[in-house]
C-alpha cells in the first residue's frame, strides 16, 4: 500500500468515526435543560459552520479524485483505449453515485470545488472555517462564471473588505452581484443578454396531483405575461362571469386554455396508464391507483374525475402488475396511434425516467443492459429508460452493469452499476 493510500484509509476512518459521534449527537433526549439551553445555542452555532466546513473538505475530495480519473483517462488515451474528446467524461457521474445525486448536480458540484480552488480563494476560506454557507459559496461562483480567472480572484479580493459573513442571505448575494458587475460591467451586461437566449419552460410534479409549470422568459416578456392574465381575470369578476373560480383560479384557467386553445382548461386529451396488480383484475370493484406516466400515482377517485369531466380524448392502455412488488410484466393496447407495446412498457415501468441511479432525468433512450453487441436480447428485462448522458458514460471504460433480478419474479427489475472505481450502486423499478 503506497503512502498516499493510507493516508487516504486513515481520513476515511476518521471521517466514519466523525459520522458515528454525530449520531449519537442527533439521538441524544430532547428533554429540557436547566441552564435554559445556552450550550445548545453553542451547539448549534458550531454545527452550523460545520456544514461550511465539511462541504469544504468534500470539495477538496472531488478535485483530487478528478485530476486522478483525468491522468488514468489520459493513459488510456495514449494507449488508444479511449478517445481523447472522451477526457474527463463520466467524473461528475461518479460523484454524483457517491453524494447520491444526478450526475448533472455532480458535475455542478465539481466545477463549484475547482473554481474556489483555483480562483476564490478567499471566499473558499470562509467556507473552510465555516463562515459563510455552501450555498452563498455556490452563488459567488454562478455570479462570475462569465469572468476570465484574473477577473474571479479581484472580485475575491474584493469580497474579502465586505463582511459577507455578517451579511443576510439577500444582502450577500447582492453584494455579490455588485462586486461582479463593477469589475466587468460590460461582460455582466454580455451575460445578461445571454441569458435571455436560454428561455424555457418546464414541468414538474408537486404534492396533492398538481404540477408545477415554469416558464424561464426575459423579464419584460414574464410580467406582460401575468399582467395579461390577471387583466382577464379581473374583467371576469368585474363581469360576474367567474362564478365560483377565485382570481387565481381563473389565471391558472386562462394560461392554460390560451397555450392549449382548448375552450375549457379541464378539456385535455389524456392517455391514462392503469396500473393492475394481476390479482386486482378478478375484483372490478378494486380501487387500485393508476398512474400518469411522469407524474406518478394518482388516486382511483382523481383519476374518476379526470375521465368524468374532460371534453378532450381519452385512451386506455391496461397494465399488468406483479401483486408483491407492483411492477409491470405485461400489458395489453387499446390505443392505435402508437407502435411498439414493449417500449411503452419499459418508459411506464421506469416512469419515463432515466434508471441511472440518483439521476431521475427525462428518458431520451431506451437502452440495452447487456449491450446487444454482446447479444443482449432486446426484451424487457434487459431494457432499461435512460438519459443522453448516461448513454454515453456506460460506454466508458470500467463502467459495466447487469440484471441482478428480471422483475417478474418476487423482486422488482434490478440493475447493478459498477464504477471504474469497482463501486456499485443499485437502482430498482418502482410500482
């Protein structure tokens, strides 16, 4: 064992021994304490910057475990294993397995820890001695991202006269953008003007059935938007043409009639996966919920609702369950307009996202587990729903991954994703 690998097992120990002593912090009774609590105040203060602190030490950890992948890279580069437009690719996806998050939050987390070290090393100071907070680090380096690295470590220098640790999270990241925007005006107003170019919308679930629809626009375009929509509300009350629908409700209506040009909100064409256990089908009074592919599980009575009062067209597609671990192993079509019962399957089984473990992206492939290369049947074990991304990495050298259950038994379909580090890391459909 080299010098470096001990050291290495020996923080590793520490850091474990750290964890376990925290538990027994957490555990400890929450009864009153007699002095008042001016040691728990203490406590937490203490614990507080210790957050700064251990991000800190996990940010030193990704960089060096990133320069170390880029040399092993570079040697498969020189010895033609690997295309050299291919370096640095699948880093961020290891970090990502390890903090349990996507790789993209991984690969954010890795430009975060090189920037600090390398540019800010000021504001990475006060996170090391748990002065200011991992996410106020964080904004300092999306504030200058557009900067050239001369131009980060003045805005640091900077930074380093403003207190920022005394400072409340809004006035801080004021500062921040303060700071930035003085150093290169002309680059802040670049930036700007980029950023328009990356307007979106999205969606994503919320608790209760409901979904939260965002659009990302320039700012003019955002308030003309609700201006519109609460003008047309206020006219309907003015009316009395509401009914019983509060203001918010009607703007909520109105986006949604608007962008769909559907005469009422509630109108939508749905395609409704009802999900059976197989059992569930000898008792037509079950109440066994459906789903709603990249929404999740939806109650009998919503889904009811829904196929009571829209106008829109409505298709059926019934799925079948294993009635232990409801997971699909089978299906019937009653809707002509799409092909391929299997690949529908495999996007409801993995709930239209990507089976990589932690990452929970929107499906762009339907990939196969062992390769089809290496006769991988194209069937719905060896199937799974996976990103553009995670595409790519499995194809990286070390990465391999294998069915450790088929799904159709007692056990939910299971796959198992070793690393080039020889970590594995298991991801399960769910019901």
């Amino acid at each position: 064992m080299s010098s470096n690998e001990a050291v290495g097992e020996a923080v590793s120990d520490e850091l474990t021994a750290l964890l376990a002593r925290l538990g027994e912090l957490a555990d400890l009774p929450t009864d009153p304490v007699a002095d008042g609590g001016v040691a728990l105040v203490d406590q937490i203060a203490c614990l507080e910057r210790l957050r700064g602190a251990v991000a800190a030490a996990q940010h030193t950890a990704m960089v060096t475990f990133a320069r170390s992948q880029v040399e092993l890279q570079a040697t498969q580069v020189a010895a033609g294993q690997l295309d050299p437009r291919a370096v640095g690719r699948g880093i961020g996806d290891q970090i990502g397995l390890a903090a349990h998050v996507s790789p993209h939050v991984g690969s954010r987390r890795l430009g975060v820890a090189r920037t600090l070290a390398e540019d800010l090393p000021v504001v990475r100071g006060l996170l090391v001695a748990g002065r200011i907070s991992e996410h106020l680090a964080e904004h300092v380096v999306a504030q200058t991202s557009h900067l050239e690295p001369e131009q980060r470590r003045l805005v640091d220098k900077h930074l380093a006269d403003t207190e920022l640790e005394h400072q409340g999270r809004r006035e801080a990241e004021a500062t921040v953008k303060k700071t930035a925007y003085e150093i290169d005006r002309a680059g802040y107003v670049n930036r700007g003007r980029t950023a328009r170019t990356d307007r979106r919308v999205t969606l994503r679930p919320a608790p209760d059935t409901m979904s939260v629809l965002s659009g990302l626009l320039p700012v003019e375009q955002g308030v003309a938007c609700l201006a519109a929509l609460r003008k047309h509300a206020d006219s309907l009350i003015a009316t009395g043409a509401a009914g019983d629908r509060t203001r918010d409700q009607i703007v909520a209506d109105t986006l949604v009639e608007r962008i769909t040009g559907q005469a009422r909100a509630t109108d939508v064409s749905v395609e409704l996966e009802i999900v059976l256990p197989i059992d569930a089908l000898l008792d037509p009074e079950s109440d066994t919920p459906g789903e709603l592919v990249g929404h999740g599980p939806m109650p009998a009575d919503i889904i009811a609702d829904i196929l009571a009062t829209t106008q829109g067209t409505t298709w059926w597609r019934r799925l079948f369950a294993h009635p232990k671990t409801g997971c699909i192993v089978g299906g019937e079509s009653k809707q002509r307009f799409f092909d391929g019962l299997l690949a529908k399957l495999i996007d409801i089984r993995d709930h239209g996202r990507c089976r990589d473990p932690y990452c929970d992206a929107p499906r762009r492939h339907r990939d196969h587990i062992r390769p089809a290369r290496d006769d991988g049947p194209t069937s719905l074990v060896n199937a799974r729903a996976e990103c553009a991304r995670g595409n790519q990495v499995k194809e990286m050298p070390g990465w391999h991954h294998r069915v450790v259950h088929d799904g159709l038994g007692d056990h939910p379909h299971t796959v198992e994703t070793t690393t080039p580090t020889g970590h594995t890391y298991t991801s399960r459909a769910g019901p």
